[in-house]
C-alpha cells in the first residue's frame, strides 16, 4: 500500500481536531468586563500605583529632623614603642565606648512644614493616578468599540460581497443567453472585485483592532454588542465646563503642584529658624593602667541660630519664588486647556448625536429606493446597472450608520474623560483594585539591618 493512503487516515483526524478546537466560539465579554480586565493587566496602573506608594512614604522620610537618634561609637588601639634602654618594647592598649541619645527638641517647624508639603505631593500623585487610570480606561474603550465597529463592517462587507458575487453569476447567465452585453458582466466583476478589496481591508482592521485590545485587556475575549451610551453626561456646555474644573486630574495636579510650590516658601523658612536639641551620653575608657580607666556621663541642652543669610540660602528662597509663579501661570494654563477641551468634546457629543439622526433617515431612504430600483429592474424599467448603484448607495448608508453609531459613543466616553469622570470610581468600578490608601506598605529592605528598631503595626 502506498505511504500517502496509510497516512490519508491521520492527515483527516488530525484535520477533524484542529477544525473542532479552531472552531470554539471565544468568550464574548461586555464593555465593563473588558475594562475589569484591563485595570488588571495594565503595568502602567501598576506603576502608577507604585509611584503612589513612594509618594506615600516620601511622607515618613520627611521627619529626620524631629527623630530621636541612637549611635553606638567604639574605638580601640593597640601600640608598641622601644624602651630608651633597648631591652624590649612598652605595650600599651585601650578601648573606648559610647553611646548616645540626640534629638531636637524643637526643628524650627521643620518637621511639620516638610510633611505637609510631604501630603500635597501625595495629593499630586493621587491626581497623576486618576490621569493615568482615565487614559487606561478609555484606550480600552476605544479598543473595544473598535472591535465591535470593525466586526460589523466585516459583515456587511460580507453580505455586499454575496449579493455582488450573485450579480455576476446572474449577469454571465444574461450574456450566455444573450439577453446582456459582455459590458454589462464587465461592470458587475468591477465592482464585485472592489468590493472584495474592501472587505480585505476591512478583515485587516478587524485583525488588528482584536490584537490591540487583547494586548490591552489580556483576554481572547470579543466584544458582543454595542455599548449603551455613557450616562450622567453635562446637559450643557457651561456644565461640562464647570465639571472639567473641578474635577479633571490635569487641573487637580496643577492646583496640588501651586500649593506645592506655595509651601516650599515655609519649609525654606523653618530651615532657617533656631533649633533646640538635646543630647545623652554614656561613654566608657579601658586603657593600660587603671588610671587611665574612665566613665563619663553627659547632658547637653545646644541651642543655634543662623546669624548670616548665606548665597545658597538666597539662591533658593528665589529658586522657590520663580517656581511658585511658574506653578500659578501652569495652573491657569491647565485650566485654559481643560475648559476648551470640554467644550471641544461637548460640541462632538452634541455633533454625533445629530449625525446618527441624519444618517439613520439616510438609510431608510436609501432601503426604499434600493428597493423600488429592484422592483422597477425586474420589469425592464431600470438597467443592472441602476439596480448596483441603488444598492452601492445602501451599502454606504449601511456602513455610516455603523460608523456614526460608533461615534456616537465613543464621543460619550471621550466627554466624560474631558470632565474627569471616566475615573474606575466614577465608573462604579472602584472594587476592581481597590482604594489607593488601602494599599499595602512595600517591604522594609533594611528590615534585618539594624539591631534595634522602632516597630511600627504596617512592618
């Protein structure tokens, strides 16, 4: 038996399994899920969660001028020296140990102006999140309805396909039989063949817009219909502007970064006021001879004060005063930017919403004359060619309102990120990662370093 008939066999079983598991229907999955998925598998809401957490920290760090210090200090030597009569050496020895307790009693307010400014940068990268998350939130969106805009027109591309190829096995039956010119067959494979072209491009962008938003979302997941349009949407134009300002992550991380650069001006003050620290010291010398043997204790109670101002001190109190101006022209700036992009996304909202009205009488007319065309051709009155351009002119009409419908809602979706409500809060998706001041502490590396530490309830 020849080599091919064996193999015949497990050449069709293993076809029969790949057609079986190519064939299994994805998963379809609803714009909400898409976006559960996404906030999950975006690193960068994860690094935005991490910069959050830094931020967070940063607000710690920032009392080293008010920290009780503790330093363990320990000293030895060892030394010979030649006796003046030559018979040997004199050995000598010692070892000294210390320690001591230091703290300011008062920083000059250093302490507390440094922690609040340390709060105001944490506000700022609360605002720098919500940024990131809108951004997150609304690719996907976008991915999603792309999917599903892409998949519609593919198949209608499909049913234009199957209606033109009918055209022409009808017209090579007219010109066999002699009833059509060899022109008119010519006419319909044109337009059958750009029809064809279409729908490869259209599979092309089928193709890309599901790669994009499975790298997106991580799921093999479709979109299976049509969001509804976004709710809670502003009713006018001086709403949608009046939200934006209040609530856009751009204008909040302009505001947080003035008050920024407003309190640097009182950190840059308590670090030029007088402190008062205090110190205890327990110190301990071993030595050759018990006469150089010691104990010591010592309390020391130092006050200082600056007396001159100092070139780098003036260098900074202007470096902070040009960054406070820089951050109020950079939060009238935002606000600027914030306003005109609302009204800018309103007016689109409002513009799509007219369209699909327009576009949906469009295609009802054209479905009445497509139809009309056809019934007048069966009777001779309209030639093939009239019956093609009826149904070009429908299969359009098809294809905007597929594409005003997907305006329609992405111009939603866009409006409520221009007023900064497409946050996973506002959302109503909050639960998916949970709040950002419930995130846990990042391990302590020095955790093992140190043979004493304070223990705080987040080690």
């Amino acid at each position: 038996m020849p080599i091919q008939f064996i193999h015949k066999p497990v050449i069709a079983a293993v076809a029969v399994c790949y057609i079986s598991f190519s064939s299994l229907p994805t998963m379809a999955i609803s714009l909400e899920d898409a976006i559960r998925a996404s906030l999950k598998n975006s690193t960068v809401i994860l690094a935005a969660r991490q910069s959050w957490i830094a931020s967070r920290e940063s607000i710690g760090s920032n009392t080293s001028t008010s920290d009780l210090t503790a330093r363990l200090t320990s000293t030895g030597t060892l030394a010979e020296a030649d006796k003046q009569d030559g018979s040997g050496f004199n050995k000598s020895n010692s070892l000294g140990t210390g320690i001591t307790l230091s703290k300011n009693l008062y920083d000059g307010g250093q302490t507390k102006e440094n922690v609040r400014l340390a709060h105001i940068n944490l506000q700022m990268a609360s605002a720098s999140y919500a940024k990131s998350e809108q951004a997150v939130i609304l690719a996907t969106i976008e991915a999603y309805l792309n999917v599903s805009k892409a998949r519609r027109e593919v198949k209608l591309h499909e049913k234009n396909l199957a209606r033109l190829e009918a055209h022409v096995n009808a017209a090579k039956i007219r010109v066999e039989a002699g009833a059509a010119t060899p022109t008119r067959l010519a006419e319909a494979k044109a337009r059958y063949a750009r029809a064809k072209s279409n729908a490869i491009l259209t599979q092309t962008r089928l193709d890309n817009a599901e790669d994009n938003f499975h790298s997106l979302t991580g799921t093999n997941g479709y979109s299976s219909m049509q969001p509804a349009v976004a709710y809670d949407l502003p009713k006018d134009i001086l709403s949608a502007e009046t939200v934006a300002q209040s609530a856009h992550p751009d204008i909040l991380l302009a505001m947080a970064a003035e008050r920024a650069a407003n309190q640097a001006f009182k950190t840059l003050q308590a670090a030029v006021r007088p402190t008062l620290a205090f110190s205890l010291s327990a110190n301990t010398r071993m030595a050759t001879g018990s006469s150089l043997d010691k104990d010591e204790f010592a309390a020391q109670l130092v006050f200082s004060t600056p007396l001159l101002s100092t070139n780098a001190t003036t260098s900074k109190a202007r470096n902070v005063a040009a960054n406070y101006e820089a951050a109020k022209l950079n939060r009238s700036e935002a606000i600027r930017k914030i306003q005109v992009a609302a009204r800018e996304k309103f007016r689109d909202w409002e513009t799509t919403s007219a369209r699909l009205e327009a576009v949906s009488t469009e295609i009802e007319a054209f479905r009445l004359v497509a139809k009309g065309v056809a019934s007048e051709a069966q009777f001779g009155q309209r030639t093939l060619l009239d019956l093609l351009d009826a149904e070009k002119d429908l299969n359009a009409a098809e294809l905007s309102l597929v594409t005003a419908e997907h305006d329609q809602i992405l111009a939603a979706f866009r409006l409520k990120a221009a007023i900064g409500h497409l946050t996973a809060d506002q959302m109503g998706l909050g639960n998916v990662l949970g709040s950002l001041f419930d995130l846990p502490n990042t391990k302590n590396p020095f955790q093992t370093t140190f043979p004493f530490r304070r223990i705080i309830a987040s080690d």
